[in-house]
C-alpha cells in the first residue's frame, strides 16, 4: 500500500503539468496538431517516464514535469504560427519521449560516462567534420544535416559530449589545475591542454560554421564548469579575452557575424532589409502590453522565422509581458532543481556533470531571451523546448533525463 502511494505521490507533478500543457493545447488551431490519440499517446510515455523510475528511489518528479509543461505550452506556439513545423515537432516529440524512456536504465549507469572522456571528443570532432562535408546552410551559418524531409543539428549533441568531456577531465585534474600558479606556464599547459580542446570548438563553431549564439554556449559552459572546479578567475578572464578578439575578428571577416552586431546596435540602420526580423520583433513585443493580444489574435506572422529564432516574441504579442515572466519563471525553476541536483551530488564527478548540464541549460535560455529583447546580439539558437527544432528537442530531454536520473536517492532518506 505504500508502494502505490508513494507511486501516485511522484505522479503527480507530471500529471499536473500534462493538465496545464493539455489545456493550452486545446487551443491549438483546428488541424495544427495531430489526433487526439497521438497527444494521449505522449501523455501515457510523458507519465511511464516517470512511474518506471522506481519505487525504492525518490527523484526530483518536477525536472521531467517542467519539460514537458514546456514542450506543450511551446508546441501550442507553434501550432498557432505553422501547422507544418507543429507536425514535425511532435514527431521529433515522439523519438525524444522513446529515447528517455529508452536510456532510461543506461542513464542510471551515468558514471561510467567518465571512463569515455576522450571518445567523447573525438564524437565532436567527427560531427564537425560532417557538418562541414554534408552540411546544409541557412542564413549564412552551416549547422544542418538534412535526412529526408528533416534536419538534424548535430552542434545539439556536441554541446552534451563537451559537458561529458570536461566533467570526468576536471573530476581528475580540478586539485592540480586550483593550486597551479597563473604565471607557471608549464604547469598550466600540461592540465590545462586537453580541456581548452573544448574551449577550441566554441572557436572553431564561430570561426568556420559562423554560429556566434553556439559559441557563446559553449564558452559560458566551459567558463563556469572550469570556475566551479578550481575557483580560479584568471582562467576564466583569459578565456573570454580571447573570445572577445576572435567575436572582433569574425566580425571583421564574416558578413553573417558583422551583420548580426550591426543589427543588434541599430536595427532601424537597415529597416526593410537585415533589421526587418529584429523590429517586427520589437513591435509584436510592444503590441503584447502587459497581457497581450491573446491566443490567435495577434500578428506574429509579422516576424520572419517566428518560430524558431524569434517565438519569445511571438508569445510575448499574444500573451503580454506577464505570460512571458510565466515562461521565465519557468525555465528558472528548471535551472534552480537542476542546480540544486548538483549542489547534493557526493563526488566531485557527479557534482561537475549535473552543474555543467544545468548551466548549459540556463545559459541557452539567458542567450537567446535576451537576443530577442536587445540585451545580446541575437544568436538564432532555440529556446529549450519551446523554439521549433527537433534536435534540441530531443538533446534537452536527454539533459532533463540525465539530471533527474542523477536526483535520485533512496526513498527512505
């Protein structure tokens, strides 16, 4: 009796989130999404995710909960913008949802990650090599590969093999790199050369794929991972010293990088030409008010690519500046269990892992949410489960899925 106590206990989070998520989808355009029995079907996976986690263990119930309120208030985004993409993004829903319910028992074997440090690498390398071979561009940033009639952004699995890379690299070298000198170069170069291999991608992202919102990731991770492990603030501002020269750089040899700075500091330079998105973003903004248009009666159609770059705009028109903060506060929640996950970690493996996943996580939300209000540059990286994008779907359900199997601890503690 317990048992099924304690079972019903941990559903309900994911129950109420399927609740609110089934609610907003229910005012989906007519056709926009699948049949009813396809949205019944994810909901029957969303809650086995969860019930199959185990009864001897309690988990934090609210990361998988919040993912897919998420993914539901995102996919009724959307539906309202385009009825195709909304169709692909619930096929890219259902492999996300098999996959976590999948690696389910292999993710609770999360440790031996460490023992494939360098494979892990050498996956990134590889994926770069494909992407740069088989790669398909759009708006000047080749970071596709097309199967069939979908595409696949493999820089989505990259930034997770980095954050397995860096995590079992420092677990081992975090002591001797926090008591070496900053001025003792040897010292320095010999445990620090394989980790700034991570740092590297986010410069080889930029350099060659032109991807300045990615890069920025990557280099936030690998900053507050590095931070987290050996408090050392001189690695921290070398780093992005360097950074900064090379975002100078690129800007100066790169159109797609220039234009993407010159559009953040002045769009109205260029008002029916490269700042046309970036304005019709801000007018949607300040259509919204405080409580929006409403659902369906805005004109988010306005913005270029609304629902991948630019969806927070779009949300912000029909749901105002209060439906906004709802989102924010949101994805908030996430990064603080997350964090918090980290913080009850017992080694400093585990520790490294769950921290490097959940500021991965918040950073990508911080980018691309200021992009959209003028704060950054605006990057063209999705907004987690929200933006459309089948590959970042499916990445940051396995995020959530790793960090939740990682929250376990007995039942009984």
């Amino acid at each position: 009796m317990l048992q099924l106590w304690l079972s019903a206990q941990r559903l309900l989070p994911m129950a109420g989130a399927l609740v609110v998520g089934g609610w907003a989808l229910s005012f989906a355009p007519r056709g926009a999404l699948g049949p009813p029995w396809l949205l019944a079907a994810f909901a029957v996976a969303a809650l086995a995710w969860v019930a199959l986690g185990g009864s001897d263990v309690r988990r934090d119930d609210t990361l998988p909960a919040l993912a897919v309120l998420l993914t539901a208030l995102g996919l009724t985004a959307v539906a309202r913008l385009s009825p195709d993409l909304a169709h692909r993004q619930e096929i890219w829903l259902g492999i996300a949802l098999a996959l976590v319910l999948g690696l389910g028992p292999w993710l609770r074997r999360y440790r031996v990650l460490a023992a494939f440090k360098y494979i892990w690498i050498l996956g990134s390398i590889v994926l770069f090599a494909l992407v740069a071979l088989f790669g398909v561009e759009v708006n000047g940033a080749k970071l596709w590969i097309g199967v069939g009639s979908l595409r696949f952004e493999p820089i989505e699995v990259i930034k997770l093999f980095l954050v397995f890379f860096m995590s079992a690299y420092l677990a081992e070298t975090a002591d001797v790199i926090a008591s070496a000198r900053p001025w003792s170069l040897r010292a320095n170069a010999k445990y620090l050369g394989p980790l700034f291999i991570g740092w590297g991608s986010s410069m080889a992202i930029l350099v060659f794929q032109r991807d300045l919102g990615m890069a920025i990731l990557l280099l936030a991770t690998f900053a507050a991972m590095l931070y987290v492990a050996t408090r050392r603030i001189d690695l921290i501002v070398g780093g992005i010293a360097v950074f900064a020269f090379v975002v100078f750089w690129a800007a100066s040899h790169f159109a797609y990088v220039h234009t993407r700075i010159a559009v953040w500091r002045n769009p109205f330079a260029d008002p029916l030409g490269a700042g046309y998105q970036t304005i019709q973003a801000l007018f949607s903004i300040a259509a919204g008010g405080l409580f929006g248009t409403g659902y369906g009666l805005g004109h988010p159609g306005y913005i270029p690519d609304a629902a991948t770059d630019y969806i927070y705009a779009a949300w912000s028109e029909e749901l105002g500046a209060f439906g906004a903060l709802v989102v924010c506060a949101v994805f908030f929640t996430v990064v603080v269990h997350a964090l918090g996950v980290a913080a009850r970690q017992p080694d400093l493996y585990s520790k490294l892992l769950a921290s490097g996943l959940a500021v991965t996580f918040g950073f990508q939300v911080v980018i691309i949410v200021g992009g959209v209000l003028r704060l950054f540059p605006l990057t063209g990286i999705t907004l987690p489960f929200f933006s459309y994008g089948g590959s970042s779907l499916v990445a940051n359900f396995i995020l959530i899925a790793l960090l939740w199997t990682m929250s376990a601890r007995r039942a009984d503690a």
